[in-house]
C-alpha cells in the first residue's frame, strides 16, 4: 500500500463538557501523539465556564513547547452580547490562529488582518466561497462534513485550476457534529431550563445516546446545544485516497475513552500500516462513512450488503 505521511493529522476541539482535570490529563497524554495541529477551545455552549481564556492558552503553549501547530477554535453559535466579549478576547489573543466557526469570528479576523482557520460550519461548497474566504485570510479550510468524496474531489481540481491553493482538512473520525439550536436538549432531558441547567451535559463525557422507539439503533448523540451522529465516523481506510485528492489534513475527534488507540490507527493508516483485517470499531460505537461515499450518513459501507 502506497505511504500517505504527508497527510497531517489534526485533534479537533473537545466537543463535550469535561472537568478541569480530564482536559488536563487528556492534553498532557495528547502532548506525546502523533498529531501535527491542535485546537483548543469551547466551540459549543458558552455556559461551560470551567476552562477560561487564559486555561487554553496555558496548554496551548505547552503543547506548542511539544511540537504541535495549536490553533484556537471559536464557538459555533453565538447568542449574546457576553459571547461577543469573549469571541473578541479569543480572536485578539495575540498568540495562537483561530478556526472561525460562525461569520462574528470571521468578521472579527478578517478585520483585524488576522489569517485564520475557516470552520466546516462555514459550509464552503464552491471555489467562489473559498476565494472569499483567501482574499479574507483563511489560511486552511474544513469540509462540510455531509461532502462526499467526489464532490470534494472536484471542488479541491477546480480550486486548483483556479488557483487557489488553501489547505483542505476533512472530519476523519468522531461522531459528526449535524446541528446546533438555542434550546439545550440535554438540559430538556433532565426537565431543566436551559439558563438553569445544574451542567448536567457533564454528566455525558461522550453525550447523550438518542435511539429510535424500538431502541434497536442509536440515530444521534445529544451534546447539549448541539446534535452529533449516533455512530462514529471513520475514514482510515480512506486517508490514501485523501492524500491522493489534495486533502491536507484529517482530523480526528477527541473522546473521552480510547483516543490514544484512534491517534495511533490513522497514524499507522497514513504510513500504510493498516492491517487489511483491522477491526472497524476502536472504540465501543457504531461506525458509519455514508457521507464520504454519497450515501445517508449513518450507513457503513465496509459491512456486507443485506
């Protein structure tokens, strides 16, 4: 199998709501895989207030004294005037690039000259947005994550023909972030209102399973603010074919259990590494790939068909 080691991996933001000390311990181990770029940050629910500013930047730095590429990822939704206060400080830190996630951070970078990361939730689909988006100073760009693989592929040829050269990184591995809303639908499961929540998507370091009626399969995972697949995406199996599109960087998803196993396996599968009989699921979730291959989200082709 052809090596793919120029494809970079990245560990995406934590999308859950953890404790002080399992960030910590999370990116003090993180410090020591084989990932090139890291982001940090509360991209979800401003209510979760344990990390502050200043508690990214401290592991930012270390894990930018490690090696790694640290980049600041800024919330999806924004719905007050306090998350603007906090989205200025992020966007001004002076330090680290910031992957914008909603048009208030992209203003805000953009104005002040900064470069920056543009988010999958951007929804770039076309050369014409992504050459707004170079002309504004991103420097790398996300895929929406429902782009099939030969959407992308042809959106990467007509970027190139157009000249535009701007790294793509596509969603490898993690359950898939689908939607966010004002109302917290964890917070509704526990029959609280959302301004009085008692925090109680910190009980789900992995969210929230939502299955269907017969509960015979888990259709979403509920994280708050924010609706995710049930299952797992997982594309090892495609980072050959990713590095061959033009794709820069896959990026993986953190869990709370078992990523240094998921660290590991696409780390071997970039390398060419991957044994042809390696079980599909690292850790304890169902596996999908439908998007990547044009299909609905939560089929896995690499089962037998029927």
């Amino acid at each position: 199998m052809p090596t793919s080691a120029t494809l970079q991996l990245s560990l995406g933001p934590v999308l859950f709501y953890w404790t002080r000390e399992r960030y910590a311990d999370f990116y003090r181990e993180a410090a020591d895989w084989p990932v090139e770029i890291v982001y940090l940050g509360e991209s979800v629910c401003s209510r979760r207030r344990d990390m502050k500013l200043d508690d990214w930047l401290g592991i930012g730095r270390e894990l930018a004294q490690s090696g790694k590429q640290v980049v600041l990822a800024s919330q999806t939704l924004i719905e007050s005037e306090a998350d603007l206060r906090d989205l200025r400080k992020l966007c001004d830190n002076g330090e680290f690039t910031v992957e914008a996630n909603d048009q208030s951070a992209l203003q805000r970078l953009a104005a002040n000259g900064l470069p920056f990361v543009a988010g999958a939730a951007l929804n770039l689909y076309n050369p014409a947005a992504i050459s707004v988006m170079a002309r504004a100073g991103m420097q790398r760009w996300q895929a929406p994550v429902e782009m099939s693989r030969d959407d992308l592929a042809r959106l990467l040829a007509d970027s190139k023909a157009e000249g535009l050269d701007r790294p793509c990184e596509v969603f490898a591995y993690g359950h898939l972030p689908l939607a966010w809303s004002s109302r917290c639908f964890t917070a509704r499961r526990h029959q609280k209102p959302k301004d009085r929540c008692m925090f109680v998507c910190q009980k789900y370091p992995e969210g929230l399973a939502l299955r269907t009626q017969e509960a015979s399969k888990e259709v979403f995972t509920l994280n708050g603010i924010q609706t995710l697949s049930g299952a797992c995406q997982d594309l090892r199996h495609e980072v050959s074919d990713m590095a061959a599109m033009g794709v820069a960087v896959a990026r993986l998803s953190p869990r709370a259990e078992g990523m240094a196993a998921v660290v590991a396996a696409f780390d071997a599968a970039r390398r060419g590494e991957l044994p042809a009989a390696d079980p599909l699921a690292l850790v304890e979730a169902e596996v999908c790939d439908g998007y990547w291959h044009g299909r609905p989200g939560m089929d896995n082709t690499r089962l037998p068909a029927g």
